[in-house]
C-alpha cells in the first residue's frame, strides 16, 4: 500500500514519522560514491521503487533523481538502464517531474531505449513516451523516427510491446502522421 497523501502518512508512522528526504538523500548519496555495481543496481531500484509513490515526487524532484535516471539510460549496463527507465516512468505522471525530464533532454535517450534487447526496458520506454505526450513535446515524440520504432514494436511477438505500441500509435498520433509513417515504411 503506497502512503499517498501526507495525512496518511502521518496516521500510519505518528508525529515522529519516516524522514523521507533524508532516507532518500542517504539512497542518492550511497549511488555516488559507492563502486560496488551491484549495490548501486540496488539502490537505483529503490529508488525507482520510491518513484511510485506520489508523496515522494517533491523529495526526489529536489534531489535531482530525475538527472540521475537520465544519466544511467546511456550505461552499458543493461540493467541500470531498465531501472533507470522504470523510474522514469514511475515519475512521469508529475506534472514538474514531466517537464523536467522533456527538458533535460530525456525524450531522445528515452527514444534511444525502444531498441533495446532488454523487453523490460522497451515496455517501459514506450510507457513513458505515451506519459509525456503533451502539447509543447508532442512533435518530438511522435518525430517520423519515433513512429516507425513503434510500428516496428506493433509486430512484435511479445503482445505487451506490440499493445503497447497499437495504444501509443493510436493515442499519441493523428492518422495523418500513422498514415505518412505507414506509408514511408512500406516503400
């Protein structure tokens, strides 16, 4: 059960509470400066794990995780990346965390995730890329590059990947970008 608002929190832990931030700046830190890669796998899951709860948005806003996903979506390691990108994908639905992640650059290194190996990482990627569909990135997110991933991902095997792609396609593009990238593709 997440604790979602801070009454709620308050009602489970008492007057003296968890101290988030802080627990959170201890996980924020521990990722910095320990070299053990399995440790810091483990601490990026937490953190992604903290990144579904509502109440925790503003602490990890302020402790700039946001970048620290961002950074881990290039790592070799397969595996930093699917929990980087899961944590992306917990944070997208926040409005600021949202606009923060489109601003720092993270819709490409999102894109860049659609061809991973990993399908965790896939599934994850496009989810993200349907939460940050908006107005102002819209163009961006759905660029010729973006709607071809996907009409690739629409035929594959594995049916969350290729729903996924049906719902992004067509949730998050008009018929005339389906229609031009269908097109294009079958030349």
């Amino acid at each position: 059960m997440s604790l979602s608002s801070k009454e709620e929190v308050y009602r489970r832990t008492g007057p003296f509470g968890l101290d988030r931030y802080n627990f959170l700046q201890q996980l924020v830190n521990e990722f910095d400066e320990t070299s053990s890669t399995e440790m810091r796998l483990q601490v990026l899951s937490n953190l992604a794990n903290f990144a579904y709860d509502p109440i925790n948005y503003a602490f990890l806003r302020q402790l700039n995780v946001v970048d620290l996903f961002l950074d881990c979506l290039t790592d070799v390691d397969e595996r930093r990346a699917e929990l980087a990108v899961a944590g992306i994908c917990n944070l997208a639905l926040d409005r600021r965390s949202k606009s923060t992640i489109c601003q720092k650059g993270g819709i490409p290194l999102v894109v860049a995730c659609l061809s991973s190996r990993n399908e965790e990482t896939v599934v994850s990627a496009m989810t993200v890329l349907h939460f940050l569909v908006s107005p102002e990135w819209r163009d961006e997110i759905t660029a010729p590059a973006v709607v071809d991933a996907m009409l690739r991902l629409k035929q594959s095997r594995n049916a969350r990947i290729a729903n996924l792609a049906e719902v992004f396609l067509h949730d998050c593009c008009s018929e005339a970008v389906r229609g031009g990238a269908e097109g294009a593709s079958s030349l």
